[in-house]
C-alpha cells in the first residue's frame, strides 16, 4: 500500500515539474532578451550606484545586461597608464558610458577606466 501512495506522489511531482521548469526558462530566456545590451552596436550611460556578477550575468542597479562575456574578471585598464584591474575591483559608485558603434566602454570614478568591449567578447568565445 505505501509503494502506491509514494508513485502517485512521484508521479504527481513529476507532472508538476515539468510545466515549473519549462515556464521559468521561457520567463529568464525573454528577460534576457529584452534586457540592454552592452555589445558594439548600442550605447550605455548609466550612473552605477550597484553592480553584481550573479549566475555569470552583470546586474547594473539591479538589472541584467546582455554582457557577452563582460564579467568581474574582465581587464578594465586605467586611461594613459599600463595598470589594469578586474572590473569587480572597481567599487561603485561610477559613470558607465559608451556611445554607439564604438568599442571604449569608459567607467569614471576619481580615475578614467575603460574596457575593450569587443575584445572581451572574443576573448569568452574562445
């Protein structure tokens, strides 16, 4: 009798299962797909007051950004030196820009910083 009442209940978990994951990565794939992207093509200006490298994402003020490979382990150099850091040592608060169809995301702090934005995305590729 009890090997009954645990298969319906597995069974029962199963079928419950099935449409919970399925509809979680349909919500996470379209939020990802509306989320900006920092990429060559778009631009960014944003005063970055929080930023968090979760699940390999990077979270600007408590929203994801289609990053290509821009993580916390990404190169940012210090403008007009040879020093470079990881952008997760860079602490906030900063300006983030980029204009359109450049390759120079700049990040402004007491310094200026910046990151090759196309750079990294070839450097995760490979």
């Amino acid at each position: 009798m009890k090997k009954t009442i645990v298969n319906k209940f597995d069974l029962l978990l199963l079928i419950l299962a099935i449409p919970f994951f399925y509809f979680t990565s349909i919500y996470d794939e379209n939020k990802l797909k509306n989320s900006p992207k920092l990429n060559f093509e778009n631009s960014l200006d944003i005063y970055v007051k929080e930023i968090s490298f979760e699940r390999n994402g990077l979270y600007l003020n408590d929203i994801q950004h289609q990053a290509y490979g821009i993580s916390g382990y990404s190169k940012v150099h210090l403008l007009g030196t040879n020093k470079e850091l990881t952008l997760k040592e860079i602490i906030p608060p900063f300006k983030m820009e980029k204009k359109e169809k450049n390759d120079t995301l700049k990040i402004k702090k007491n310094d200026v910083y910046y990151l090759l934005v196309t750079e990294e995305i070839n450097l995760r590729k490979n």
